[in-house]
C-alpha cells in the first residue's frame, strides 16, 4: 500500500510560480508513473502532466511550456513546477501513480491552487 500526501498548493498572482510536491510512503515510488492532475469546480478532472519510469515526460496542451513534472525517486518524491501561472490554472491538484498494467492504483488527497490578483 502507498499513500501519497500532496503540498505545496496556495494562492499566487497571475503570472507567479508555485512549485507542488507529492511525497509517497514505502520504497515502492519508483515502480510506477506519477501523474498531476487537476480538477476546477464543476469541471471534469483532467491529467496535465506525466513522467514514466524511464524519466519520459507528456503534458497537456493547456501547461505545456509552463508546467514541469519530476521525480526524485531517492526521496520517494514527485513535483510539479509550475510557471507562468494564469487564473484558468486554478484548480485541486492531485498526484497519483499508475501501474505497469495502466491502472492508477493510488491518489493522494489533494492540494488547492488559487490564481488571482
């Protein structure tokens, strides 16, 4: 079992930076892909940004050039940097972790992020 513990989540001003972490318990972390994904109120969840294991990184259009996904896996830890932030990024943000068979097995619990002057 793992659990994933999210921080890092605030209110910024358009244009600032923020940076999430997702710390994951046991010695399992590297085994899997970690995922950032957002939900705004009365919006579906969407994932907008991946690495693999390999190091491998996708993200959505909508943070591409602006979002950074990594890991650190010495530290069982995952981040999201994020840049350039506008008010349409607001939105819960979770990490979660996903399978070699391509299920995402765990969640953490959300962290909020707030963009507005």
């Amino acid at each position: 079992q793992v659990q994933l513990v999210e921080s890092g989540g605030g209110l910024v001003q358009p244009g600032g930076s923020l940076r999430l972490s997702c710390a994951a318990s046991g010695s399992a972390f590297s085994i899997y892909a970690l995922g950032w994904y957002r939900q705004a109120p009365g919006k579906q969840r969407d994932l907008v940004a991946f690495i693999a294991r390999s190091g491998t990184t996708t993200y959505s259009d909508s943070v591409k050039g602006r979002f950074t996904i990594s890991r650190d896996n010495a530290k069982n830890t995952g981040y999201l940097q994020m840049n350039s932030l506008k008010p349409e990024d607001t939105a819960v943000y979770s990490c979660a972790l996903r399978s070699v068979g391509g299920s995402w097995n765990y969640w953490g619990q959300g962290t909020q992020v707030t963009v507005s002057s």
